[in-house]
C-alpha cells in the first residue's frame, strides 16, 4: 500500500486504484480526479494522508465544477469528455448559423453519428447524465444535445433502421435552431408572454424548418421533424394544427423527447421537474400531445423511474435507480448512495438492491439532485 501525503493531492489528479482513508474507508473511487473541496475534506477531519495501492497520475486538469463524483453522477471521464464536447461542437455550431456562417452538411452528421454510437454503446450512462442536468452553462446546446440523446434512445427501443435514426438525432440537435431567431428579449422573459410574444415564439418551428432546408441543405425529414415537433395527437397543437398520423412518425418521436428534456430542464420560463414527476405528467397524457404506442415504447424503456433516477426509500436509504423493471415499474433495482446509518459511498460502489426481491422495501419518493447535494453540502 502507498502512502500520499496531503501536500501531494492537487485538484485535478487521480488515481488509477481505489483511495482509502484510515485504513479501509474509501475515499475515492480509481479514475475520479480530486476537488478543491475534496482537500478541503481531509483538512476538516484532520487528516493528512491517504493509502493507495495504484499511483496518483499528475499534472491533469482540473475538472469544472461537481461534474464526475456529483451524486448519482457518473465516474465515467471519457463519456462525460465525450458529453462536454458535444455541447461545446453544437454551440459553435449554433453561432454559426446565428451569424449567418456556412455550415456543411458534414459538421451535423459528425455530432449526429457520434451521438448515434454512444447512445447505442452506453444507453445508461448517456441518460444518467442527462437526469442530473450537468455539464457546460451553454443551455441551449445542452437541451439540444439532450434532446438528440433520448430520441436516440427512443428510436433504438423502437428499433428503427440507422437512416430513421440518424434523422431523429439530427432532428434532436436542430429542432429548436429556429429560436435563434426569436429576439432574445422574448426567449429570456419570466413573465407570462403577450399574445403577440408568443406567437413570435410559437413561429420558431418555421425559422427551424427554413434553416434545416434553406440554409443546412439536411434531409426533408429532419426539416420536417423540426417544423412539426410542436404539432399535438389531438390537433391543438402548432404551426399547422396537424393531428394524428397526419404528423410524421418521426416528428412524433422528436415531439417525446424534447417534452421530457424540456420538463428536467431549467429554462427562464419552465421550472425545473425532477424527473417523477416529469414521467408522471407525461404518463397522463391521454393522447393529447403524444403519438399513444410511441409514449408506451418511451415509458417501457425509461420506466416512471427512469435510469439515473435518485430516490428515497421508505428505510431511510437514499439510492439511485440503475436498472428498470418492466413488469413492475414502481420497483426498479437501485444501487445505495447513502445506507439507513448515514453511510455514503460513491462511485457506484454501494449495495445493489432489487425491489422485486425485497418486497419490505419500496420507493417513498424521488429526490431532486439538488436537494442532495445540499443535503451534503
């Protein structure tokens, strides 16, 4: 075992093995990179040294904020690189078009067919970041970013072929992009819009249309994804009032997913949803807004707890949802955060229970992130 003097821990480094405190008290999982705060930690508790059996690996970045040991967040640095840079390549992206730039077709496939993948190969952790609404300040790219993610999602659950889905990942990162013409002024207001405020606002999907067709020369199926996002299953919806399967299936998908980012999301005129109470609203939907078959695929596959979750059992526990079961979605598998004896552990590490076998246990309800962080603040 290695032995780390205070003085040798810098924001920003890492482990390649688990560290340990007094013995057999973890510290920090391998591969997470050490906070300010973390310092801050072991200068309250008096210690000043901690045990290793791997090496520190010097000389990184600092990592922004509370990003990879967030609760529930996870340890997963290439995915959440990955993540960051998405939001970083569609933000220069979108002020691009905002300044009336060139854009290639290439640049939006290169995000879409990244996304595509990652999707596919990390399905779990790719929504999990996504429910603890992290990453960069840039909002506007990160709903979009978000947005393209659990239409990914839906459409691998509905089993679309890679063209479809690749339309509906595109369509998730530019749906919105008509916004950009929306004067900042409306966009930004807290207060209720005037009529004539929300019908500039209620025209976005034609600015996105005109941009996806005029502008980026992409498919006549994203364009369209983005001109009908906002049409309802019951025809009250706009620009056109469509209804039914008057509206492309594949804007009906879009339509999904963009609803939930929007209601996990913090907007000046949308109030932050965790993420229950988002499912529950949208479970109730009663064919108003939502292709019905499509909302039952979406349900099924992200449960009314969905992956990522954080939740209060009725013990006291606090855990985080890590697998969905189908046949009962109000008992998922969680894995522990915070024991009934105030014990924490991070990092994935604590105990895994399935709420089907333990029938004594059940969810009380979900948790904010934010009312955990303070929580451990």
């Amino acid at each position: 075992m290695n032995i780390y003097k205070l003085s040798d821990l810098k924001p920003g480094n890492e482990f390649d093995q688990p560290v340990f405190i007094e013995g057999n008290t973890l510290f920090l999982p391998a591969q997470v990179k050490i906070k300010p705060k973390d310092i801050d930690r072991l200068k309250k508790w008096g210690i000043d040294e901690v045990e290793c059996e791997g090496h520190i690996k010097e000389n990184l970045a600092p990592i922004d904020g509370d990003s990879e040991q967030m609760w529930g967040v996870p340890s997963d640095s290439e995915l959440f690189e990955f993540y960051t840079d998405k939001i970083n390549q569609l933000d220069k992206l979108l002020d691009k078009i905002s300044n009336m730039e060139s854009i290639t077709v290439e640049e939006v496939e290169n995000i879409s067919d990244s996304v595509v993948l990652k999707v596919k190969e990390k399905k779990f952790d790719s929504v999990r970041l996504i429910l603890c609404n992290i990453g960069s300040g840039k909002n506007f790219a990160k709903s979009c970013i978000n947005c393209s993610i659990i239409a990914a999602n839906i459409g691998n659950a509905l089993e679309l072929n890679d063209k479809d889905l690749n339309f509906i990942t595109q369509g998730g990162l530019l749906h919105d992009v008509g916004m950009l013409r929306v004067p900042k002024e409306i966009k930004d207001k807290r207060q209720k819009l005037e009529s004539n405020e929300l019908t500039t606002m209620r025209s976005h999907p034609l600015y996105s249309y005109q941009i996806i067709q005029n502008d980026l020369l992409l498919d006549e199926e994203v364009a369209q994804i983005a001109l009908q996002h906002h049409e309802r299953w019951d025809g009250e919806g706009y620009p056109q009032g469509l209804d039914g399967k008057s509206i492309e299936y594949l804007a009906r998908i879009v339509s999904i997913a963009d609803a939930f980012v929007a209601m996990i999301s913090e907007r000046p005129y949308i109030n932050s949803m965790i993420v229950f109470e988002a499912m529950k609203q949208i479970l109730s939907d009663n064919s108003r807004r939502f292709d019905p078959e499509i909302l039952k695929i979406f349900i099924r596959s992200m449960g009314i707890y969905p992956l990522g979750s954080l939740v209060l059992l009725n013990d006291g526990a606090i855990g985080r949802v890590v697998e969905v079961n189908k046949e009962a979605p109000l008992r998922p598998s969680v894995i522990v955060l915070i024991d009934t004896d105030g014990k924490e552990y991070k990092g994935d590490r604590g105990p895994h229970i399935n709420l089907i076998e333990e029938k004594k246990l059940f969810i009380a309800r979900a948790l904010n992130l934010k009312d955990l962080l303070e929580r451990n603040a």
